[in-house]
C-alpha cells in the first residue's frame, strides 16, 4: 500500500506529523525534538545517516538536513571542496556543502510549501529518499577525495559512473 492511500485527507496534518508516520512505517529511529522538527536515522549501505526535517511557518519551508560524520585532513580540504562544487553540479534536488567545524558533511533540501501548497507522504518519503540515495552515491567519492587521494574528477567519475548490463 502506498504511504498515501493511509492518509485519507492532508489539509489539517502538519509535515511532520506525517515524517512521523513515514518514519514509523520504515522503523527508523526517531525524535520528535518540537512540534516543528523531528530527527531520525536512517541506516545506508554506507553510514547510518542522521537525518532532520523541520517545518518553516515563515517561509513555507518543509528543511531537510541530511548528515554523516567525516573528518578529513586538513590538507585536503581543498580538494574536497573542489568535488563538492563537481559534485552539487550533478544533484539537482538538493546540495551538498561540508561543516568543518562540525566535521559533519550534509546534504540540505527545502521544499517550498509557499501559498498553502501541501505535502503530500508521497513526496516527504522521496524527499528522504533523494536525501539518502544522494550521501550513498557520492560518500565513495568523498572517501577517495580525502583519504585515497584521488583528484576529484577521478572520485566523482566512479560515483556517477552506472554499470551497465548483468553480472
């Protein structure tokens, strides 16, 4: 069953009452920190990737963050700076940008919900999704960047690289 065919009318159920509900129905771990911001982990091939949504009544903004620890040498900061501009050229939903002082790597998207739009479950769960399938695409370009050495070119060409045919 689809998340939405649960939901029978959206108009009065707040985002992230329905991040709750996705989050339930996944069995993710989660925190509803406010009435406006709930945080969960999601487990990936890769990492356990922490993520937040947080609804902005001023702006109309459903924020997500999503987050994983990484702690490059400082020596290559530049290079990972370098993939992040190669790689927030191929994401077009949402963009990665690197918290040094939280030695965090994080991926931000907000939908606009401006002019009483709404959200719909359908879409937060793909939301969350894009989040996840994004840090697990491109984490073995940042690991090679910063620890193998690699030039970003070379690291952002195996994550965007897609196999083709059968094993």
């Amino acid at each position: 069953m689809a998340l939405s065919e649960q939901f029978i009318e959206t108009d009065d159920i707040h985002p992230i009452d329905m991040v709750e509900h996705i989050a339930e129905h996944h069995d993710w771990e989660f925190d509803r920190i406010a009435d406006d911001q709930i945080a969960m982990a999601v487990e990936g091939q890769w990492r356990t990737y922490s993520i937040t949504l947080a609804w902005s009544g001023y702006d109309e903004t459903l924020r997500l963050i999503c987050t994983f620890e990484m702690e490059p040498p400082e020596a290559r900061l530049p290079a990972l700076y370098e993939a992040l501009n190669k790689v927030n050229d191929h994401c077009w939903a949402g963009a990665f940008t690197y918290w040094a002082e939280q030695k965090l790597m994080v991926y931000r998207y907000g939908l606009l919900l401006a002019g009483d739009r709404e959200v719909g479950p359908d879409q937060i769960d793909t939301m969350i999704g894009c989040a996840v399938l994004s840090a697990e695409r491109y984490y073995p370009a940042f690991q090679l960047v910063t620890w193998a050495e690699r030039s970003p070119e070379d690291a952002i060409g195996v994550a965007i690289g897609e196999a083709y045919g059968r094993a």
